[in-house]
C-alpha cells in the first residue's frame, strides 16, 4: 500500500513569494493532520482535518499560513508570502478512526525561505 | 492538556551497549502513548505504542517499552545497540477519548551509537 505522498519534498523560494504544500493520505484514512519540524520547537501540530473538514486550527502561526482538504484523497497547506522564519520541515499524517490513533507521516517537505 | 518530557536531548551508547531513552508523561485521563523514530531527511516511523493492554509492549527492530502509571513514565529500552539504531527517537502521547489521533510530541532524543 502507498504511504501518506508529499510533494514538493524540496523548496527553495524567496521571501514574499507563496508556497503551497502538498499532501495525499492513505486511502480510507479519515484524519489528516500538519506538523511543522524546527530545531528549536520541535515537532508542532498546525491543523488537523476529520473527513476533510478542519477540527483544529490552533496551531496555525499566523493568517499567513492557510490549509485545505476539498476531499479525502488531497490537502494542501499554504503559505502567502511566505518569511524566512517559515522555514522547516511540514509533514503531513493520517489516521484511520477504526485504528488505535497511530499517526503514518510522509516524508516531509523541507522549506526554505530566502 | 497532555504533556510529553524527553529526559536527555542526546544519548550515546557503545554498540551492543544497552539502550535506554526516558520518556515521563502527564495527561489527567488515561493516555495512549507511543514511541517513533526518525532517521535524517525521513518521516517519522512507529516503533511501538501503549494502547492501555499490556503495560509491555514490544515494538520493532528489538525495542520494548513499560507503561508505569505509578511513574508516569514510558521509557523505551533495547538491550544490545547496533549502529543502525542511531537516530531521533520521540515520545507521544494522546488522549483518545478527547482528540483522536492528535498525538503531543516531546523533543526529540538523538541517539548515537560508538563502534
């Protein structure tokens, strides 16, 4: 079975310009969640999605910072205009509701804003 | 709201050594807790988890941790380290009746294994 795919796994870009993040879940995976990875904060929980629909956004920095599931197969997280202090590691992780809540994360897309 | 400690942010150990990563909690309901690893430019991988069966759960490439509700403490251990092992090793925790699958992380313990 195909993991959760993230896309773009590298992205360089220039302060102000806007990054949009990708991310397929696993199939019949109903939670979609977005982590960001920095050295100094570790792993930080953005928003999370319950059949495509955002349950938790508390974690979003800033109104800079945007996130979509229009269906159970896509999610994207953006970024407009992006800082350089938006740099870091976004990963994205499912989970399925039948299941004991273990997260299955991508491989990360590694962000950095010159 | 549940909380995650990771005593230690670096541990080194000599091959075949014992592995000891200590991971202390705090969640006023019982939790499910869970221990990932991360190797460089990866994703994070379930090594285990503690889903309120057994307080000993046994997880992949050797590696065990105890559930002790007395301590608070769920601390990941491997007898005989080998060199592949080296990586980052974060405890979770989450409270499955409140927030399904919104796992708390800790910080991160970078293991190092010496030839």
């Amino acid at each position: 079975d195909a993991g959760v795919i993230q896309s773009p796994r590298h992205e360089v870009t220039e302060m102000g310009q806007e990054v949009t993040l990708r991310c397929k879940p696993i199939s019949g995976h109903d939670y979609l969640f977005w982590y960001r990875q920095t050295m100094m904060r570790g792993l930080e929980l953005l928003i999370y999605f319950n059949n495509n629909v955002p349950i938790d956004d508390s974690g979003m920095p800033e109104d800079r910072f945007s996130a979509k599931m229009p269906n159970a197969s896509f999610s994207t997280l953006k970024i407009q205009p992006s800082e350089p202090r938006d740099s870091a590691v976004y990963f994205c992780a499912t989970t399925r509701t039948s299941g004991t809540g273990e997260l299955f994360f991508g491989e990360g897309s590694r962000l950095t804003v010159l | 709201a549940q909380s995650v400690t990771q005593l230690g942010s670096h541990v080194s150990v000599s091959e075949g050594a014992l592995v000891l990563l200590r991971c202390n909690y705090s969640s006023s309901v019982p939790p499910y807790l869970f221990w990932y690893v991360q190797y460089p430019n990866q994703g994070l991988q379930l090594l285990l988890k503690y889903t309120s069966a057994a307080t000993l759960v046994k997880g992949i490439n050797g590696f065990e941790a105890e559930f002790k509700k007395s301590e608070t403490s769920f601390h990941l251990t491997k007898p005989s380290a080998h060199m592949s092992d080296a990586a980052e090793y974060f405890c979770a925790v989450s409270v499955y009746t409140t927030s399904y699958g919104k796992l708390t992380f800790g910080q991160g313990t970078i293991l190092t294994v010496h030839p």
